[in-house]
C-alpha cells in the first residue's frame, strides 16, 4: 500500500504543475503548524531572560499568543540614588561639612533626614558653680568660696547665704553712690557684687552716651556778643 500510495503522489505532483506544487506545499506547511501545540505551564517563569534559555523561540512565541506567556518584557528602569547618605554619616554637622559636598547634604536631608543644618543651642556661661565644692557648713564654704561667689549663689541658687543672725560682711550704705564709676575706685569687686545681689546697689550700670559742650569764657566780649561771638557760642 505504502508503495502504491508513493507512487500515486508522484505522478500527481507530475500532474499538478509547479504553481500548483507550491500552493500545496504552502498549504501543508500551514496544516503542520496549527497542530504543532506546547505546554506552556512547563518550566514557566515570569524571568523572561530565564525562559530564553530553556524555551525555544518557537514556543516563546506560541505560548505568548495563545496563553499570554513568555512574552517579551521591558524591565522597569532602576534609577540610582546620586547619594548613598549612610557612607561617612555623623550627627556632628561641622563634621560633615569637611566631608560631603553641599549638593549630598542637601540630597540627604531632604530624602533622608541626614545632613540637615543644624543650629547649635546659644548657651550662657555662669560666673559660678554653685554645686562645686559646696557645704551647708556657711563657715566652710567662708574658707573656700570668694565672697562674690557666695553672694551670686546666695541669690541664684540659695547656696552660700550667711546664717540668721551673722554680721553682714559689707555696709551696702557706706560710700555708697550712684556713680557706678565712683565705686569702681571706693569699693571692691566683692563689695559690689555682694551689695548688689543683696541689697541692689553696687550693680553695673551702662553709662548713657554723653556729648562734650566745649568750655567758653561768657564775659569776654559780652559787650559787643552780638558781632564778636560765634553761633556755637
């Protein structure tokens, strides 16, 4: 039969002409790939670069068209961050300032919270620490305190005051005037302190601003001043 039926699609072909032939062969071809089907849940993976190396190209393409898989994918693009804002960080922002650039810290502050500017809290020195070398003892602080420290801490911190009934070390009244420059000369820096933290005298003041009026002799030429003196005098 095999050798019948060989022989019987020879001598058609010799029959049916050249174009004929082609439009056969076409026809065949198309017939061929219809039933030509893959599985497409084997070895599949949403890695399209993966499924290049195990699917052919052949199956890439059938199973994209007929069960939406193994299509061509665009990765997304992944932007790099200009700054990694963990390298060299400190809180010390002085520090960072010899470091980073202007444009990271400015990058880091505003996409991580990192090199932000910050502002150094304005503290005020105090003239004395009343928690250093103290003692309820009034008489032993008198040994080791200045008068001007016992009378600031007296009157800021309630430390170093002279017990009830104790002579007062300064007669605030004595000498005293209102001319700050006065006392500078007259009494002492512990007078002034301690008379001004007690008493409210001896307390720096701020000299106001003074203009010098030139001194003129007013008798001579008072007879003819009006032709003879100057406006000014």
């Amino acid at each position: 039969r095999s050798g019948r039926f060989s022989g019987h699609c020879a001598e058609s072909l010799c029959v049916m002409g050249p174009s004929n032939i082609c439009a056969l062969l076409f026809a065949i071809r198309h017939l061929v790939n219809a039933e030509i089907a893959y599985d497409c849940s084997a070895d599949f993976s949403t890695c399209y670069s993966c499924l290049q190396k195990h699917w052919s190209v052949g199956k890439r393409s059938w199973c994209c068209a007929h069960t939406g898989k193994g299509c061509v994918t665009t990765a997304p693009a992944v932007t790099t961050p200009p700054f990694d804002c963990n390298v060299d960080f400190t809180t010390c922002y002085t520090c960072l300032e010899k470091h980073w650039s202007l444009s990271k810290r400015a990058w880091c502050c505003q996409h991580a919270g990192k090199g932000c500017v910050t502002t150094a809290p304005i503290t005020t020195s105090l003239p004395f620490d009343c928690a250093a070398d103290y003692h309820p003892c009034a008489r032993c602080l008198q040994a080791k305190w200045s008068i001007a420290k016992r009378a600031w801490c007296c009157q800021h911190a309630g430390r170093g005051c002279p017990p009830a009934g104790t002579s007062l070390p300064f007669d605030c009244n004595a000498g005293y005037t209102n001319c700050y420059q006065c006392l500078e000369k007259h009494w002492s820096v512990s007078k002034r302190a301690w008379c001004c933290a007690h008493g409210g005298k001896g307390c720096p003041t701020t000299v106001p601003a003074t203009t010098t009026i030139p001194l003129l002799d007013c008798a001579a030429g008072f007879s003819n001043w009006q032709a003879g003196w100057s406006p000014a005098k």
